[in-house]
C-alpha cells in the first residue's frame, strides 16, 4: 500500500514537473484604442506612431488624424496601457516644446444608463492606482481613461474593476 502511495505522490510530482517545464503560453495581444490630443495637422499621426512603434511590447501602431485615434496593439506584459499613453504624452511635438501630445485609453462599456451607473463607474476606475481622470460617453457605451502617469495601470486592471462594479467592458 505503501509503494502504491509513493508511486501515485511520484508520478503527481512528475506531472507537476512537466507542467512547470512547459513554455509559458504566448501573450494575449490588446489591441486598444487612444483618444490623442495635440494633433495639429496630419504628419502629426506620423510622429506619434514613430514614437510608439519604438517601444518594447508595441507591435503596431496606428494614428487616424480624422478621428485623433491611435489603434495600438501591444504586450501587456510588458508595457501597461498606461505606459502606453505615457510614451504618447512624452512625444516630442513637431511644433515644439511648448505643445505636447496626450492619450486616454478608450473602453467599451455596457450598461451606462443612468446618473448611478454613471458614477459608479467612475468610482470603479477612479480607485485605481494612477487613474487621473475619467470621461464617460454614455450615448455611445464609451469610457475614456486618462493616467497620472505614476503607475502601471492594465487594461485588464481597469477592465475587472467595471466588471466587479457590475459592468461589461472590453478594448475598443
């Protein structure tokens, strides 16, 4: 009985073993979308994606100048969402140093119907480390996050705080 015991505790430790050894699973990409301010004029979207594409963990960027958006898919693990808008904001501008460019995160949120909803969803994100400031778009089901740029708020931080706030929320 005794040698089935060990063979069984063996053989769960081998298991275990093998699972440890196995490479981690690939990242899961985000692919989000950032409100830029400071686009003056259309080689701006150039200058912002030049910037980005120069960070470790961005692997595609993309600055629309009609809707002052840059699509941005990125690693996580190893640049945050907030990481994102701060290599945005520390983008020289190309009309100089007295100009400066900014970006906010946009969140898709279900379920933003009334005033309660409202601020209970900024409630949610405002107490997140490194959250500055919050803008709701309730006709359009949107949120817009803004950083402080002191941490390293995720997606997925800001994403499960509306989720236990009661929320459905993703990337746009």
């Amino acid at each position: 009985m005794k040698t089935l015991y060990l063979a069984a505790t063996f053989l769960a430790v081998l298991a275990l073993h093998a699972v440890a050894q196995q490479p981690p699973a690939p990242p899961q990409a985000v692919k989000a979308t950032f409100l830029i301010t400071g686009l003056h004029c259309p080689p701006c979207t150039s200058t912002v994606e030049s910037s980005l594409k120069h960070v470790q963990g961005i692997q595609s960027a993309k600055v629309d100048w009609q809707s002052k958006n840059a699509r941005v898919t990125f690693d996580e693990s190893q640049v945050s969402s907030q990481e994102v808008a701060t290599a945005i904001a520390n983008t020289p501008h190309m009309m100089g140093g007295s100009l400066k460019y900014s970006g906010a995160l946009a969140l898709k949120v279900a379920g933003l119907k009334d005033d309660a909803a409202i601020a209970t969803a900024k409630k949610a994100l405002g107490e997140i480390p490194g959250v500055a400031n919050v803008w709701i778009y309730a006709p359009q089901g949107a949120v817009a996050v803004d950083f402080d740029h002191t941490a390293k708020a995720t997606s997925k931080q800001l994403i499960d705080a509306l989720g236990k706030a009661g929320f459905t929320a993703g990337e746009f």
